[in-house]
C-alpha cells in the first residue's frame, strides 16, 4: 500500500466569532493554528482519502462538495473519501444553526484549501505497512450524571457533582499505524478516541482564542516523539475530556495521556506483527442511505438548521471505509452518544470499529431513547432533532451496511 500526508493550516482572522458556545464570544488571538489533515491511500487497485478538519463541524452541503471534489481528484468512489471533524468549540462557524449561520466566506476557503491540499499530497506517495492497534485511555468521562429516578444531571453545569459521573463512557483509542518497510521506522498514524475538545476552553481569555485544543497538542506531541498523525474524534456526544473546560494546562494533560498510549501502542503493534499487521490491505468503501423521522417539536423552528426545518423526516447517510476484514471507519451524520457509537461497535463484524463524528452531515445530537426519557442537554428541545427511537434506525443500518462490506463471517460462526 501506498499512503500520502500532508497537513494544511486553516485558521481564520482574529475577530472571527468563536463556534460552539455563545455567539457574541469573538477570538482575540491565536494560540495555535486550526489544520487540516489530509490521509491518501492506494493499495494498488482503489484510492482513498481521509480528510480531517480542525473545526466544530461541517454542513451536509458542504461536506458532500468536498467528498465530491477529492474523489474527482484521486479519480476514485466517492464513498472512498471520509472526512470528520475534530469538533474543537475554539474555530470558525462552519455550521448552519439559527444563532449563527456559517460563514460562508471561510467555506469558499476552506473549499480551495481542500483542494490545494490534497494537490500537495498526491506529490507526497510512500510505501507503506499498515498496522492496526486498539487499547483503553482514560482522559474522558461521560458529562451525563443520571440518578436512581433516571433523571438526568448535565454535569459541565454542576461541576461538583462529576466524581458521581455514571455514564457510558468509550475509552478506546483507535490506531491505524503506517509504518515504513525500508526504515521500519512509524511514518505516521491515525488516532480515533471519542472527547469533546474543549479542554481549552476556561472562562476569559480561553475562550476568546483560536485553538484546535487538544487534537493540535496530541498532533505536536506525536511529531515531536514518533511520527505525524491525523486525529478523527469519535462517538462524543456525551464525552468530555477530563479537566474539561481549564485551560492551557487541560489540553497539555489529555494529549499528554493519549500520546503516551498512542506511542506505547506503535511499539506494541510493531513488535507484535502477526497479530496487528494487516496483510496485502484493500480499501473498501461504500454508503448507506436512510430515513430518519424529526421531532414533531423541531419541525415549527424554522430558524434553527435551515437543511432540515419544517420536515417530518430526511435522509441520511453512514458511510464505511474498509481496511480488509480487520478495521472499518464508520461515518456518522452528527454527535453521536458513546452509547450508540458501542452498540455498532459490538455488533461490527470486523475486529476492530471507529466511529468518526460529523461525517456525513450534522444533524446536532444522536441519543439513544431512553436519553429522552432521563431528559438533560443532548435530548433537550434545542438540541436532539430525531425522534427517539431514530438512533436504533442507525445502529442497525451501520451493523447491516458492515456486513455487506465485510462478507459472510466464517461458516462455523454464521451456520
């Protein structure tokens, strides 16, 4: 197989209004670059891409233009391109909520950025050795405290009560690693791990700060230490990453943690070759389409996500990237709950399943039901937009659509 990375940095001006929190919070300065992290791969037969953004998340619209070009590019499947959001809360507005609409002057950049940098890294091929690697990273929580009556405590708004925190909580870190066959040296690697970056984001002046919070520092962590890497969140609709909110200091902590397991899992996975490398790898890519229903009380806000006001339902898509039968990518189309993000991951016929956030659309919240039953932030009127039991929808789509990629299991599983 042969890969190419190139990174691109896609900071906006100073005095850009910051997405994610309130919508008068205006940057004053830039404390690190926003970037854009493009991954190509040819195993000789297929391309693809991985494309992942330093930003809150990105309209349905926009994404698909942006899948559309970079196939057309590579002279690939569409459903071979994948792109995520690292959904850092310190960036531009990118996404179409009735506060704050897109910036729509940042996407035509962003739209030229894309293409220039997947230029750039068409100019960049390696060959290389795939390996896959998973292993268990405490630095999340899940910020949803719910109590013996199963009403539900929004745990950012009463901070003392986090060490009660009982929730679901997705503490995998996901590895694809490249590895060079000349110099057996990591060239790079792909981290998926499921947290809101929003460590940075303390009352003042940290969030007043361009920053793509702990995703940036892990990058820089890993650059300084092993090789390059190209973060993709995961199911954190319902993760935090632990000190949230805190600083400078916060972010340093949580990519200080994920980079020492990340590294300790190249060398495991380097040294355990028969278990981890995936041999002669074929990228596999495809699309499944859906109907979700929307929540009576979301179709009469007419301002609120312009794609999908006044509807009764819509269409959605999960989209999957296969690295033979060991690893599939699977693309979201908004915040998933961890939860949900477990349930595919259970069923996923691969060995391994990485969920990546705001894939395919954004389409706010994707809770599972009794979520709504137990109330709080994510299943709230201004924030969930399908009906309660849409997520098993998706679940069993994402499971179905797996299968199809994968193939039949063994005949002495499936008999």
């Amino acid at each position: 197989m042969k890969i190419a990375h190139y990174e691109q940095i896609i900071t906006p001006e100073v005095g850009e209004p910051v997405a994610g929190y309130g919508v008068n919070d205006v940057t004053v300065r830039i404390h690190d670059d926003l970037k854009l992290s493009v991954l190509l791969l040819d195993d000789g037969e297929s391309k693809g891409a991985v494309l992942g953004y330093d930003l809150l998340g990105l309209d349905e619209t926009f994404i698909r233009k942006i899948r559309r070009d970079t196939a057309a590019a590579l002279a690939c499947p569409e459903e071979n391109v994948i792109l995520s959001c690292t959904h850092t809360h310190s960036g531009p507005h990118t996404r179409s909520l009735g506060r704050r609409s897109a910036n729509l002057e940042y996407i035509e950049k962003l739209y030229r950025w894309s293409s220039s940098a997947v230029s750039a890294a068409m100019e960049k091929w390696q060959e290389t050795e795939l390996y896959f690697y998973s292993c268990q990273c405490d630095a999340n929580y899940n910020r949803r405290y719910v109590d013996g009556s199963n009403s539900c405590t929004f745990l950012p708004h009463q901070r003392t009560l986090e060490p009660l925190s009982n929730g679901f909580t997705d503490q995998e870190l996901g590895m694809l690693i490249f590895n060079s066959p000349e110099t057996k040296h990591p060239q790079g690697v792909l981290i998926n791990f499921a947290a809101h970056p929003l460590a940075s984001h303390a009352p003042g002046m940290g969030s007043h700060q361009i920053s793509a919070d702990y995703p940036g520092a892990l990058r820089e962590i890993m650059e300084d230490n092993s090789c390059w890497c190209v973060f993709v969140d995961g199911a954190a609709g319902d993760q935090f990453p632990k000190d949230s909110e805190c600083g400078w200091e916060s972010v340093r902590k949580c990519a200080s943690d994920l980079a020492i397991a990340a590294i300790k899992g190249v060398c495991d996975a380097r040294r355990n070759k028969e278990k981890y490398l995936i041999e002669n790898p074929k990228i596999k890519g495809s699309i499944e389409r859906l109907t979700v229903k929307l929540r009576r009380d979301r179709q009469q806000m007419r301002q609120e996500m312009p794609e999908y006001a006044g509807k009764r339902e819509t269409e959605v898509e999960l989209q999957f990237l296969a690295f033979n039968n060991d690893v599939c990518l699977v693309g979201v189309p908004g915040e998933m709950l961890a939860e949900i993000g477990q349930e595919i991951k259970w069923h996923s016929p691969y060995k391994r399943t990485f969920i990546l956030y705001n894939s395919t659309a954004y389409l706010s919240y994707l809770p599972h039901a009794n979520g709504y039953v137990a109330g709080g932030y994510e299943t709230a009127v201004n924030s969930a937009y399908i009906q309660p039991f849409e997520s098993l929808k998706l679940v069993n789509a994402a499971v179905e659509g797996m299968r199809k990629l994968h193939g039949p299991l063994p005949e002495e599983l499936e008999s």
